[in-house]
C-alpha cells in the first residue's frame, strides 16, 4: 500500500467533511474558514448559493480521495487514475504555490491563506511522491 497517496488520499476526505460541517455550522463557520463576508451574509439571508458551493467542493474533495485511495491500492482502480493523480497533484501543488504570490502582496496575506498554502503544498508533494512510486505500475 502506497503511504504517500493513502495519505493524501485521507487528507482529501477530511477537507470533504470540513465542507460538509461547515454547510452545517452555517455563517460563522463560513467566516472562521475564510469564506468571506460575502458568503456568510448570503448564507444569513437564506440564499442556498453558499451551500451549493461548497457542497460541490466537497464532493471534488471526497473524489479526489478516492482517486488517491485507489492509487494506494485500497479500493479498485478508477477510469483515468494515471491523469486524475497527475491533475490532483498539480492543483493541491499551485495552491500551496500562491503563497508565494501573497508574499509579495502582504496586505492579502493571512494566517488562513498561509496555513491553507503550506497544507495544500504538502498535500500535493505526497500526491506527486505516491503517484511517482506507482508510476512504473499503471499501463496506459
């Protein structure tokens, strides 16, 4: 079993369920994990625009552990597993990139952005390391 995408893989799932609860935990938790103001207050509105949102980002997060758990072995192989690990590695890597785009324009940096930056930046190194040790596995 390939620690590296198992790994990334449960990552994946956990962020799902962080979308999930924070559908759940409603405006204030829209804000706590960097949202925006405009999010919550349509979410304190009553617009289903925030939750639709992010019920659709987790559910690309809950895919996208699947895709990981599948190149580590733990369930069967998925369509297009080579392509889909080599997207999802490169997406998590560029949004652990655009940290250092913040660094230049500090005024937009926060402590969320650069947590989210360097988990998304260490979650796309062990995609792209899990996804280089199976390589040699997949047939095209």
């Amino acid at each position: 079993m390939n620690k590296y995408l198992l790994s990334g893989g449960t990552f994946s799932i956990l962020v799902a369920l962080l979308h999930v609860a924070i559908i759940l935990g409603g405006p204030d938790w829209y804000r706590f994990w960097g949202a925006g103001e405009q999010m919550a207050t349509l979410e304190e509105n009553g617009s289903l625009l925030p939750d639709l949102l992010t019920f659709f980002i987790a559910i690309i997060f809950f895919i996208w552990g699947l895709y990981a758990y599948s190149g580590a072995g733990l369930i069967r192989r998925l369509p297009l597993l080579k392509t889909a690990l080599v997207v999802i590695s490169s997406i998590y890597t560029i949004c652990g990139l655009l940290l250092f785009i913040d660094i230049f324009s500090p005024q937009h940096l926060t402590v969320f952005m650069l947590i989210t930056s360097i988990v998304s930046f260490i979650a796309g190194l062990a995609h792209f390391i899990g996804t280089k040790q199976i390589w040699v596995a997949f047939k095209n």
